[in-house]
C-alpha cells in the first residue's frame, strides 16, 4: 500500500481539532499552524469549528475585559499556586 492509501483522513481532523485552542490563540510553532492551516483549506467541517472557536475567543477576550475585585484575584492566585 501506498501512503496514500493509508492516509487517514479522520486522524487529521482529530490532530487539527485537538491543536485548535493553540492555534486559535497563536501558541503553536510555524510549521504546526502550517499543517493545520492547510487541513482547515481543505476541511469544510473544521474550518466551521475554527470559525466558531475563533470568534467566540474574540468575542470573550473584547466583553469580558473588567477588572477582577482583589479578593476574587488573590483567591484565585492562590489556588493557582496551590496546585503547582
């Protein structure tokens, strides 16, 4: 059998959605973004999911731009170091 014929086409959508939270916040390297890029190309059904991972991230990060009260921060903060 040829690579071809053994490509799974599935496992590249497993691989891109697994890395879409990466992705979408810029995290991964170049060659990585690359790859997924050209699967999201070629993928109607994940591209749909990036779209809407990308746009509820916006959306998130341009709504929810409050300060935290410092009780809340220093709670939060302290959880944080806790479970380090």
């Amino acid at each position: 059998m040829t690579s071809a014929e053994t490509h799974n086409p599935h496992a590249d959508c497993q691989r891109s959605l697994e890395e879409l939270y990466q992705y979408v916040d810029d995290w991964l390297d170049g060659e990585t973004r690359s790859t997924i890029r050209q699967h999201l190309d070629s993928c109607t059904s994940c591209e749909d999911v990036y779209r809407f991972q990308a746009t509820f991230v916006a959306m998130i990060s341009t709504k929810c731009r409050s300060e935290l009260p410092d009780e809340l921060r220093r709670r939060i903060l302290e959880a944080l170091e806790e479970s380090c």
